[in-house]
C-alpha cells in the first residue's frame, strides 16, 4: 500500500487530489487547474497548511469546530470508547451507555420539554427524520393528509434528497432536489437584499405572515410543520429583523403547526447561548442539531423532540426509520466530551459576556468602509454585505459572488478563513476565540477588503448593476 503523507511536496499531493477526489459544494474542472489548498494540521482558531503557511479559521471548518482544534480530550475520549466497544447498534431493542450517557445530557440542556434524541450521522440526515417523523405523528392522530412541510427560499437544510428538499438554495434547486412532494417555500427575512422601502421591522412582519397565508392557502389540515434555520446560515448569516421570529411563533401556535428549529449551526453556543431559539425565545417541538454537538471533531446529528410527539410516536407502533450509525457509541462518547468542555469551561457564557460583545463592535465598525453596506451579527455569526453604492444597498452589475470570490481570495491571501455568500461576506469563528485574535481576524478581514476595492476598481468592477 501506498503511504501518503503530509510530506509529500505540495503538488504531488493536489494532483492526486485533482485525479481521484470529487470535492462537494465544487467546480471540480476549475480546482484541478488551481489544485486544492490542503490543510495538514490545527490547533485553537489556527489552521497550517502543507506550505505551512498559518491560516485564521473565522469558519470553524464548516461552523463546527466551536471548542476550537487540538483539544486531547476528544481524542481520548474517542480512543477509549474505541477500546471498550466501537460499535454497536441501537435497533432492535439494545442501546449503550454512551447514547444514554448523551441522551440525558441533552434532554438537560434543551429547553422546555425537548427531552427525547433521535441520532444520525448528520444534520442532513437528522432533517431527513424530521419530515418522517413529523408525517408519521400526523399520520398516527388521524391526519395523514397533514403532512406538507413549509420552509424558505435560500433555506439551507443538507444536501441528501430529503435536506436539498427542504433547503431552498437556488444553486441546489436545479441538480437533483427537489423530489419530495409536500414541500412549500415561502419567501426569507433578507431585509437587505428584499426590503426594498418597507422598514426592517414592517418587512419582517411581512415575511412572517407569509407563513399564514401560506398556511391558510394550502388548508391548516394539510400544512404539518415548518421548519427554520433561527438565523440563517449557509444562506449568508441571514439575520431577521425583530419582529419576525414573534410573530412566526404566534402562527405556529395559534394554527397547531408544528415548529422545527434547525440549529445545526446556532445550536451549542454560536449565539451566546446553547440554542438559537433561547437567543429569540422561540419553542420549537423538534430541534436539529449536528456541527458543534461534536465540534466536528467526530460525525454526529440528531433530532431533540418534545415530549408529547415522541409519546405520539412511541404509542404509535414500529417506526420505521433508523440508520446504521444512529447514536454510534464513539461519536456519542466525542459529543459527551465535547459538551463537558463548554459547559466546565463556561465557553458559552464568556461567549455571551465577554467575546460574542467585543466581535460585534469590531464586526460593526466595518460597515463604515466604502465597499459595506450592512454589517450584521448574532453571537458568533456574523456577515457584511458588499455593494456598489451603500445609499441604494445596490447590487455589482457582475454576477452575484464575482466580488465575494474576489475578497474570499485576498483572505485567504492575508491568512483568513472567511467565506463568501454572493457577494456577503461571512464569520463563524470559534467560540474560544481570544480577544487579540478577533483583533487580528479584524486586521486582516479590513486589509483583505481595502485590496478587493483597489482591485475591482481597476477591473472596472466597481460598478451598479
Ligand atoms: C450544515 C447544515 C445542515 C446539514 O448538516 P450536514 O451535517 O452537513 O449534513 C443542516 N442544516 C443546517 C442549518 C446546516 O447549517
């Protein structure tokens, strides 16, 4: 067998890279021209890669590595529970002490009534038995017509068939999704891109209601559930004006629909608190989790459900529904270690009073460089919007992400990880992110903007579309 090291030189390892790795979420044919960064090691907010070159991680990976990287005791975690039992299932009436030791841990951390965990391996899988599970405990009530899932355009909520359904991502919606029938989109809360004259807060009204008229168009004894992102993620940190989250809660409430927060991303921490719908006092009945569960230091989703639907599902004879992995004992073991480090370390609370305040003041300020229009943030999620002219919030005449490409580029060039939605810029940096380095993070991200506006002023493309 071949060895393949990290020592191997640089472009030996892309060309194998670019022969036999199909990369997801890219433009294989345009990275094997370029060949891939490759990324040999990490520790805290900090990644070095093969030419050794120190790159600040503002994504934590894909919003995941919210403890930050190195941390040993995930690996003995893993290493131990690797000795004692690598595998076993949990179908056909076993389980094990890892997925019970996590069960009970999350049922105390969730809010409310949220004490029940369906595992997968994935947030895209977790969704996938969301909208099983919430037809299925229609269908045991009486309703099975009740099962058409509304959710929103520019939603991200994975990429198997049943999460590309449920997503609503323009670049996802031609490739293949969606197939499952009885999914609904209504339109998000972006009030920078969508607002046109109305006020943040009348646009936010606005929005929400759709979710009732949506409700009342298909017939409140079709519509099951609708499910969200509390800030969307993936879409471009997404942050709804305040009247938005309210009112949705009133119409779930007062039409008996079911409310499923995905908090793949703003659960465990990402918005000062465990789950995003505590940062907007929102009471969801199935929460998604997955990313910062394990801090993506193993595999891991799952599904947090309340109580009277895993009582209905419970009394509702075999459900069918299950995969291999579900509640696997060394991811458990990972998440359990995992969600001891935030809780010993009080990382949400320093998040909450100290670091996720000292961000958002740096974040904001960047709204007065020419290029940013709005500067957004919740907790550690943050995003700025690039425009031509900030007084018309107008969009570039090249298409959408030409200028994100552009300063995603200069980034990475200045030793950031920042990633760009369109032509929005986006942070998700650890939770244990120092002062000092949200100070660098800030340098660097303002350098990286100062050369986009030099170089698309000389590309001539600097200009309204
Ligand atoms: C990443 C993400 C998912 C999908 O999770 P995977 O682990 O990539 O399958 C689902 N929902 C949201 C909100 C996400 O950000």
């Amino acid at each position: 067998m071949n060895v393949i090291s990290n020592h191997m030189p640089t472009a030996e390892l892309q060309a194998l890279d670019a022969a036999h790795h199909m990369h997801p979420f890219t433009d294989n044919a345009e990275l094997a021209k370029t060949g891939a960064r490759i990324i040999t090691g990490a520790d805290g907010v900090t990644l070095t890669d093969s030419e050794g070159h120190k790159i600040l991680d503002a994504m934590s990976g894909l919003w995941c590595v919210n403890i930050g990287y190195g941390r040993k005791e995930l690996a003995d975690a893993a290493a131990r529970q690797m000795m004692e039992l690598p595998y076993y299932n949990t179908f056909f009436q076993t389980t094990h002490v890892p997925a019970i030791a996590l069960s009970a841990k999350l049922a105390e951390l969730a809010p409310r009534d949220l004490n029940h965990v369906f595992y997968a391996g994935s947030g895209s899988e977790a969704n996938d038995t969301n909208i099983r599970l919430v037809r299925h405990y229609w269908a045991i009530k009486g309703q099975p017509e009740k099962n058409i899932i509304i959710s929103r355009k520019n939603a991200y909520h994975g990429s198997t068939l049943g999460g590309g359904s449920l997503g609503g991502m323009s670049g996802m919606q031609t490739q293949g999704v969606p197939v499952i029938p009885g999914i609904h989109h209504i339109d998000q809360p972006d009030w920078w891109s969508e607002g046109g004259d109305m006020t943040p807060e009348a646009f936010g009204l606005e929005r929400a209601k759709q979710l009732e008229a949506a409700i009342l168009d298909l017939g409140v004894d079709r519509v099951a559930a609708f499910i969200a992102e509390p800030v969307q993620g993936a879409g471009g940190v997404i942050v709804p004006p305040s009247t938005y989250w309210p009112e949705i809660q009133r119409i779930c409430d007062e039409h008996g629909i079911l409310l499923i927060a995905d908090e793949v991303i703003c659960g465990f921490g990402r918005t000062g608190h465990w789950f995003g719908s505590e940062y907007y006092g929102i009471r969801p009945h199935i929460m998604t989790i997955a990313k910062g569960l394990s801090s993506g230091y193993a595999p891991i989703g799952g599904s947090i459900v309340c109580d009277e639907i895993a009582e209905t599902v419970a009394n509702g004879g075999d459900f069918n529904h299950g995969y291999t992995y579900s509640g696997h004992p060394v991811a458990c073991a990972v998440a359990l270690a995992n969600l001891r480090i935030l809780q010993e370390e009080k990382i949400i609370e320093s998040v909450h009073d100290t670091i996720a305040p000292y961000l958002a003041q740096k974040w904001q300020a960047l709204a007065d460089h020419p290029l940013v229009g709005e500067a957004k943030i919740v907790g550690m999620m943050g995003s700025i919007a690039m425009t031509p002219h900030k007084e018309s919030q107008a969009k570039f005449a090249a298409d959408a992400g030409t200028v994100g490409m552009i300063c995603r580029t200069r980034c990475f060039a200045n030793g950031l990880v920042m990633r760009h939605v369109g032509d929005r810029m986006i942070i998700a940096p650890p939770l244990v992110i120092s002062k000092a380095e949200i100070d660098t993070l800030i340098e660097r991200a303002t350098k990286a903007l100062d050369e986009t506006y030099e170089l698309i002023k000389a590309d001539g493309l600097y200009k309204v579309g």
